[in-house]
C-alpha cells in the first residue's frame, strides 16, 4: 500500500484541504511518522497473508491423495491414430 500525504492529511487527521496544500514541515513529520508505523506492521502482516495462502493452495488444495496425478498420456495422430 502507497500512502499518500493528501489522503492521511484530508482523511486520517480530518485537517481542511487548504493546509494540507501547504506541507507544513511539522504536517510532513507526523506524515512520515505515521507512514514509517504503518509499514512496520503492514510488511510482515502481508507476508503471513501471503504464506496462509499459499499453504490453503499447496497444501489443501493439491492434496496427492484426494487429487492424484494423472500419468501422461502420449499424444496420438488424430489421422493414423499412432503415436509419435
């Protein structure tokens, strides 16, 4: 997720539009601050998000057991009918 100073400014801290034009220096610290915080907890949550779906995909999903592998079957000339 990209955070965008307009969006935290206008909707996070409910701050008029007027000064979120002007970037206050001290607007854009507290911007940093809370975009540095949200990304220490966004990274590692999107990485276990990402991890539960691939065990869901691999595990769950491509059970050997209840789904086994069909063999390969060699193709055929559909106008002799032998194989290559």
């Amino acid at each position: 997720m990209t955070m965008d100073f307009d969006i935290w400014c206008t909707e996070e801290q409910h701050l008029p539009y007027q000064r979120c034009e002007k970037r206050l220096p001290e607007d854009m610290e507290k911007f940093e601050a809370y975009r540095d915080t949200v990304e220490r907890y966004e990274i590692p949550y999107l990485q276990e998000k990402d991890e539960r779906l691939r065990f869901d995909r691999d595990i769950m999903h491509n059970d050997p057991i209840d789904n086994p592998p069909q063999p390969d079957v060699p193709k055929t000339n559909a106008t002799d009918g032998k194989s290559p």
